[in-house]
C-alpha cells in the first residue's frame, strides 16, 4: 500500500511539473484571449525562439564569453528568453494585430493572419538552426532532490518555482499597478476604457509583450527537458488551447487549474496506459468539457460566446 | 438551363473544360502532372471547408479530419475486404458525411472560436485513433502498394478535376438555391434566423455533413495517387492549409476557393527555387494577404475592377 501511495504522490508530483510547463504556456493565451478576444496561433512558436535563445545564451555566449559557470550561466538565459519572448510579442503585436485592429478585423482573420506567423517561424528557424535536435543540458536537470520515497530533478524544482513567482507576479501586476488595473478595465470593456483615457493600443501591446515573455521563459525551461527543434514549440500549440477551454477562454485562475489538471492527468496517463494515448486522453476529456461545460471550469460571464 | 448556356456562367465552365482538358498536355512532366492532380484534390478540399465556413459561417479546423476519414475508409475496404474501389468509395464518402454529421452536434452548441478549438480538437482525436488504431490502420508504418483507380496520372486529373467541376456546379445551384440562404442566414445572425423559422441544428448538420462528404471523396483519391497512406498525411496542418485556401481566394463565393486552391498549390512549386525560404515567403504571404485583402483575392479583384470603371 505505501508503495502504491508512492506512486500516486510522485506521478502526482511529475504532474504537477508538467503542469507548471503548461500554465506558462497557456496563461499567454488566456491573457491576450481575455483582453484581445482574440487568438495567437503563433504563442506556442515564441516557446521554441525562447528555447532557442537560451540555449546559445548558455551554452556559446554566458560560458565561453563570459565565462559564467554553468548554473549561473543557465539562470542568465531564463533573462535572454523572456527578453526574446517580449521583443517577438511587440513585433507580432506591432506588425499583426494593431494593423488588423485598425481594419476592424473579425475573430477569424486574426488566427489565419497568426498561422502565416506560425509557418514562417517555424520555417525560419529550421532555416537556422537545422532539423537536427539540440542537446539542452541544464546543470539542474543533473541534480536529483529526494524527499523520503520522493524524486526529482533540480530542473522541476526550478519550473515550478520560477511558474509560482511569474504567476504571483502577473497577480501583483493586475491587481496593485496602473497598467494593471488598465489592462483589467480594456478585457472588461474596450471602448469605455478608451473613454475613460486608458491608451488601450498600449494596453493591448503591453498583453501581448507579457503574454510572449511568459511564453519564452516555458520555452527556456522547457528546452532541457525535451528535445529541441524548431518544432517542439509548435507541438504544444493544440494541448495549450485545449487547456484554456477546459478553464475557460479568458479566465486565468481556470487556466491554471485546468494547466496542472492536465499535467497531473498526462503523468497518470504514462504510468497506466501509455505515452501514445496522451493527447487522446488530454482531447476526449475536452471534448466531454465542451458539452457538458461549455464555458469551462470557471465561468465568465461571456454569453455571445457559448 | 438555356440560360445556363448562353449566359456568362456557360461561358465560364466551357473555358474551365477547355483548362482542364489542356493542362496535363501544357505542364507534361510527371512532376507537374502529379502537381495537378493535387491541385484538383485540394480544389475539391477548399470547395468542401467553403460552404462549411463561408457559406453557414462555422469556425471548422477539422476537415482534414474528413479527408483522412475518407482516405482510410476506402483504402481499408479495398486492400483488407477486397471490395471495389467505386463502392469502397461510396462507403468512404458516407463514413465522413456521418461523422461529419456528429461534429456538428458541437457546432449547435459552441460558436466562434470555442468550435474553432472543439473541430481541432475532433482532428488531433482523429488522428490519434490512426496512429494508435494499429490493427486496423497499420499505425504510423502505413499501408503501401496502393493502386489509384484508373491508369495514369493524366486520367486521375481528369477523373479528379472533373469530379471537382460536377462538384462545382452543383454547389453554386445549392448556394445560389432557397437552401444557400437558409445557410447564409445562419452565418449573419442565427438568432434572427431561428426566429423566422429556421433550425439551426438541422442545417448546420446537413453542411457539416455535405462538406464532410466532399472532403471525404477528395481522400477517396489521395492514397492510390502516392500510393502510400500514413497518419502524418492528415495533421492538423492539413486543415489550416485549406483555411488558408479558402481565405486567400476568397471565402463565401463559389470561385474564391478554387482561385486559393490553384495559387497555394503551385506558389510552393513556383518558390521552389527559393529553397529553404519557400515556406518563410509562403507564410508572409498568407499574413499580408489576410491583413490587406481581407476578401481574399476575388475581392481585391472586383474592388480593383471597380476602381478602373
């Protein structure tokens, strides 16, 4: 029986690592969905630039020109990913969605328009860097923590506090700063907010920055851990959005339970049926969300969308 | 019908015949040849997503679901139960209009982006069932040695393409029929729609169930043209590509989907010389298009003619 409990506490525990992984990716989504109404096919894309930039940060510029040690030198690149996350997010934001805004684009043209993002990312960074996979090693990853029957590797016990401080973050963010408190009034109504003298084409911009650089910290963190192609991005891109249905287009809280949920169910789904089921498990239980809770585990209060 | 003939519409299939009948003679490579009969499978494809999308305005990022359906279905029924490819076929068609018919169980419920996510993910499940359904798929090993149902290449562009235009035809009379305006209301304001007596839940199923159907007779012909039929031929990739038709012609007319189709067929080919930065240009490409011709291509065209006048 104690060995069973094990078991469950520590595909429980690798859950919730995963998990983390997926908020940080999906928490993007959600923020530029609640403030934009809109979607950015390209989100999952900025996880590889972010992936990518930390891996040259690391390995080729922070040890051999600078000369950092290898910890410090892998901290320093979670930096080069949030800044090439947030410099991507501007230019996409710049570049995309302010000029469709200006048209008065629909719900539609902004996905198409963010897919052609998504193809020449994907295809740029091929062009790049190759199809072959990058070797992401991260001190921490070497590092093994034990509580009693309990492993894991320093890499998770840095995912899930870096996904705790970004989250207290974006909370103390909303709730205690201008911007913040903007950002809230522009996701609740665009053109009061505009009224009330909230820039909302700053607002919107500055979403679309924070959204990109979360994604390209997950992108950093994520590279040592799977393999690292132009492409790893891009295969997260469908599970990311099926976490922001099951907890509600829009809403944060639900999107972070429905990331770890899902992270928590992917470890089970490995340990007793197999790794090939897991998108099927991950995408059969969002189907049965839509139609027995369409407006996901935490509602808003959004009626035209359901 | 003597209007058929004798007006502009007449005018338009007797070149589109004369088009069809010369090209596999105009591009005479088997290269180019086999391009073509992608063009006309993919025209085939963009005809189906249109009337879903365009004409009854359902966000669907599922049809290459439809199309896989259909590729497999028949392939199975002709290589494991040795039946006759014309009736696999129709057994083929029937499978992914059913299906097509339970997707749109979601499209009477969700709207907008939530059935935009939903029809992705019927794709990704979809896929999944062939990669792990190993008994009866073969899984990601695949099934080879397919044989195509006439000949040659030029015969399955002509069998294909003219499969295409009959499909064409008939679709411009369902749009243009007191049937295209129940869809069309639909897409403008359902609520309005209902109110005038129209139910949504049966027309959403017959046009998710039609564009299943047609999708389902483009995968028909798609194994026994490579000759090979794997999973990773109906990734969700698929569906954008024929998103990316229908918008760049021109979504909710007839010959927009058709004009993308044509385009994004042979623009990657044409851009082949470009090498690696063939897929960067054709993704810049469809950003530019959506952002400055919001109409796809037809539009840009009459708004161009308009200008002229």
């Amino acid at each position: 029986v104690t060995d069973l409990l094990a078991l469950v506490v520590q595909q429980s525990v690798n859950g919730i690592y995963l998990g983390c992984l997926y908020v940080m990716v999906a928490l993007g989504l959600t923020l530029i969905y609640g403030v934009l109404n809109q979607i950015n096919f390209a989100h999952a894309d900025f996880v590889t630039v972010g992936a990518f930039a930390a891996f040259f940060t690391a390995t080729r510029f922070a040890t051999k020109a600078l000369g950092i040690p290898d910890t410090g030198a892998y901290l320093l690149s979670l930096f080069s990913a949030l800044g090439a996350g947030a410099l991507l997010g501007w230019l996409v934001s710049a570049a995309v969605f302010a000029p469709l805004r200006r048209r008065g684009a629909d719900e539609l043209r902004p996905l198409i328009a963010t897919i052609g993002v998504s193809v020449l990312l994907e295809n740029g960074q091929l062009a790049l860097f190759g199809p072959i996979p990058y070797q992401f090693d991260s001190p921490l990853a070497r590092e093994t923590i034990r509580l009693g029957p309990i492993f894991f590797s320093g890499q998770s016990a840095l995912v899930v506090a870096v996904s705790v401080a970004a989250i207290v973050a974006l909370y103390a963010f909303m709730r205690f700063t201008f911007m913040g408190k903007a950002l809230r009034a522009v996701a609740q109504d665009r053109e009061t907010a505009g009224l009330m003298g909230i820039n909302e084409n700053l607002v919107i911009a500055l979403t679309i920055v924070i959204a990109s650089a979360l994604a390209g910290v997950a992108g950093a963190m994520l590279g040592p851990v799977v393999v690292l192609t132009p492409f790893t991005g891009a295969s997260l891109i469908v599970k990311a959005f099926a976490i922001v249905i099951i907890g509600g287009f829009g809403n944060m809280e639900g999107t972070i339970i429905a990331g770890l949920l899902v992270g928590i169910i992917e470890a089970f789904t490995v340990q007793y049926l197999g790794s090939g089921l897991i998108d099927l498990v991950v995408f059969a239980m969002l189907l049965l969300m839509l139609v027995v809770r369409p407006t996901g585990l935490i509602a808003e209060h959004k009626e035209e969308n359901v | 019908l003597t209007s058929f003939f004798t007006g502009k519409k007449g005018v338009g299939f007797l070149i589109a015949l004369i088009v069809i009948a010369a090209a596999p003679w105009l591009l005479s490579t088997s290269y180019w040849r086999g391009i073509l009969v992608l063009c006309a499978m993919n025209v085939l494809l963009a005809l189906s997503l249109n009337l879903v999308m365009g004409y009854t305005g359902q966000l669907n990022l599922g049809q290459s679901a439809f199309f896989g359906i259909g590729a497999y279905v028949s392939t199975i029924l002709i290589k494991t139960y040795g039946w006759n490819f014309w009736l696999a076929a129709l057994a083929a068609v029937g499978a992914a209009g059913l299906v097509g018919v339970a997707l749109a169980a979601f499209a009477v419920r969700l709207r907008g982006h939530y059935l935009a996510i939903a029809s992705l993910g019927f794709a990704v499940i979809t896929y999944q069932v062939l990669v792990n359904w190993e008994s009866v798929t073969q899984g990601v090993r695949g099934m080879y040695g397919i044989l195509p149902p006439v000949p040659n290449a030029v015969a399955l562009f002509y069998l294909v393409a003219g499969i295409g235009l009959l499909v064409y035809f008939l679709l411009d009379n369902l749009v243009r029929s007191p049937v295209g305006d129940t869809l069309r209301a639909i897409r403008e304001d359902e609520v309005s729609a209902a109110a005038l007596g129209v139910n949504g839940a049966v027309w959403k199923a017959f046009a998710f169930g039609l564009g299943a159907a047609i999708a389902g007779l483009a995968g028909c012909f798609y194994p026994g043209f490579v000759g090979t039929l794997v999973p990773d031929a109906f990734g969700i990739v698929e569906s954008f590509t024929m998103m990316a038709m229908v918008i760049v012609g021109g979504m909710g007319t007839m010959i927009g989907p058709v004009i993308g189709a044509v385009v994004l067929t042979f623009l990657p080919e044409l851009l082949r010389g470009f090498g690696e930065l063939r897929l960067m240009i054709y993704g810049v490409a469809l950003t530019l298009v959506v952002i400055f011709m919001p109409g796809g291509i037809v539009q840009a065209w009459w708004g161009l003619k308009n200008k002229l006048r």
